[in-house]
C-alpha cells in the first residue's frame, strides 16, 4: 500500500495541463462546499479526484485511455462496487469547457 501512496504523489507532481486546470476549480472546497483529494489511491487503483463524503470520483482521460477502454472499465466497476459514482471527462472537456464540466461534478454533488 506504501507504493500506491508513493505512486499517487508522483501522479500530483507531474499532473498533466487538464488535471491542474480542474484542480484550480475543485481545490479548497471551492465547488458545493466539498474537500476533494487528488490522485488518491482507492481500491487498488489512484484516481483523479475524489471527493470521499458524496462517493465521487473524477477522471480526466487522455488519448491514451482510447488504448485501455477495457481497463477503465473494469476500474469503474471497481470502484462503483465500493459505493463510488464515476465521472469521466476527456481532456478537451476540461480545458475548453470547464463550466459544463463543473456544472456535472457540481449536480453529482448535490444529489447525494
């Protein structure tokens, strides 16, 4: 498990453009009063963002998730049989239109 904590630090050091865009929004409680974590390691796996009061987890996928559709699947699953809802947005989401991102993350908030 000490890896996965060592892993998910490196993961913050070298967020990609995406990541530290949302994390500027979604930093200090900024969005519905909610702590998030970033690159946080759950159920084996480091996600995003977690927000873990509401069960909610963040992802900003890469071209490289085109690769591994399988993969993230089978992680979601993961994750949603711990009680999590997942959200997956692509990088473009993000950087180009983060308030409809925010406004998904805000709703999925606020329906706990």
């Amino acid at each position: 498990m000490k890896e996965k904590w060592k892993r998910a630090r490196q993961l913050r050091r070298a967020s990609t453009d995406a990541e530290r865009h949302l994390w500027r929004h979604l930093r200090q409680r900024n969005l519905a009063a909610c702590k998030f974590r970033r690159q946080f390691p759950i159920a084996g796996y480091i996600v995003d963002f977690v927000c873990l009061p509401a069960k909610l987890v963040v992802e900003i996928d890469g071209g490289q998730h085109l690769d591994a559709l399988e993969y993230d699947e089978a992680r979601t699953r993961a994750l949603e049989a711990r009680g999590f809802r997942v959200l997956r947005f692509w990088n473009d989401e993000v950087l180009l239109h983060t308030d409809d991102v925010l406004e998904v993350i805000w709703r999925n908030l606020t329906i706990r």
